[in-house]
C-alpha cells in the first residue's frame, strides 16, 4: 500500500509524540537507585518518579509529578501516615493532590477544584472556598467530561488506592503508594507527615539535583 505524503507525515509525528507513545520526554526524571532515609519509627524509600507521558500514571497534566514512595514501619505499633508535602529551595512547601480531578489541570487550577469538590461534599456553597465562583471547576469539569464516565471512575478508583495521604500501617507492615506534587524546578525534598500514639512527626528524603521544570 502506498501512503501519501501527508500521511507520512502525519505517522511520524504520531510516533514521535512523548505523551502519545510513552517515549522518554525531555522533563523526564530517571533515579539511578532508589533513595532511602530511615527513623526509628519507619523507613521511607524513594523508588520512582513519574511524569506525564509515563507508562501507568495517573497524571493527565505535564503540571504534575508522581512520586511513588515505599513506607515500612519499622515500630511496634501502628502509625498512620497522613500527607507528602514537596519543599523547594525557597524552604516553600508544597501540598500533594487530595482528588484525582486535580491531576487533569495544572496544580494552581487543581488546588481550586479540590477545594470546590470538598465543599460540595460537604454540602457547603462553592462561593464560600473557590474565590473565582466555580468558574475553575466548570471548565475542569468540561474537560473531564471528554472521557468515558467509566473511564473516569475507574480512574478515580485508582487515585484512591494509589494515594499515599491518610494511610495506616501495622506493626511491621509495607506500603507503596504515591504522592502527586506540582512540577516545579528545583524541588529540594519530599516532606512525610505522619502520627503515632496521637504525636505527628515528620521525614524528609532528598530529591535529585536534575529535578527540571
């Protein structure tokens, strides 16, 4: 069969795309070994570091990063860890995305949404937290709508079990979960926030020097 030039055109592109074909992009991250901190209380180890484009992440955004985190426990009674925050070289911290929605826009239109999601579930006015009157949440919301309702909830289903916020950990238990953190340069650590015995503590493991924008 004989392609006309246009056609021809068009494949090679198609192959060349980052997002489309999952070939390496120039924003991506690749750990050389995993990076490993450890307290008396847990042991926390670095093994990933997602972009968008990658093979099975979740994130529908170049504005995001998923950082998926290994947690043992290394105490004998169970912790709960709470949140992954990112610090970057200012000494700003940065919060992790709380809702699958957050990951299909770029972080500062995601933090609006999450905040409009929560109110609404809690049935409070939108007017009260989204400063910009659910105008940001209407036109994520538009976006989401371009996929399958079943594709949108098996994502969803995903976040919810691959999110590493407000997870509880046995004696001697592992987990590997992820945090999705804005991409921005110079990331300086990922901050792991968690409790025990009603006392919140926190790790921290450094991040590569080639983090990107």
């Amino acid at each position: 069969m004989r392609l006309s030039l246009p056609l021809l055109l068009l494949f090679s592109f198609a192959a060349a795309g980052c997002a489309g074909s999952k070939a390496p992009c120039p924003d991506r991250v690749t750990l050389t070994a995993p990076i490993r901190v450890q307290s008396v209380d847990l042991a926390v180890t670095l093994v990933r570091i997602a972009v968008y484009g990658d093979r099975e992440t979740l994130i529908d955004d170049p504005g995001w990063r998923e950082y998926g985190i290994e947690i043992e426990n290394l105490g004998s009674k169970a912790l709960t860890v709470l949140n992954v925050k990112l610090l970057d070289q200012a000494g700003v911290y940065f919060d992790s995305a709380s809702a699958y929605e957050q990951l299909i826009a770029p972080p500062d239109a995601g933090v609006e949404l999450a905040s409009d999601v929560a109110a609404k579930a809690a049935g409070m006015a939108a007017g009260q937290i989204i400063p910009f009157g659910g105008q940001i949440f209407s036109v994520v919301t538009g976006a989401v709508s371009t996929s399958s309702a079943g594709a949108r909830t098996k994502a969803k289903r995903a976040f919810t079990l691959r999110v590493l916020k407000n997870v509880e950990i046995a004696p001697a238990g592992k987990v590997e979960r992820s945090a999705f953190l804005p991409a921005i340069a110079g990331g300086k650590a990922l901050a792991v926030d968690y409790a025990r015995d009603g006392a919140s503590e926190r790790i921290e493991v450094s991040l590569p020097t080639n983090l990107g924008p």
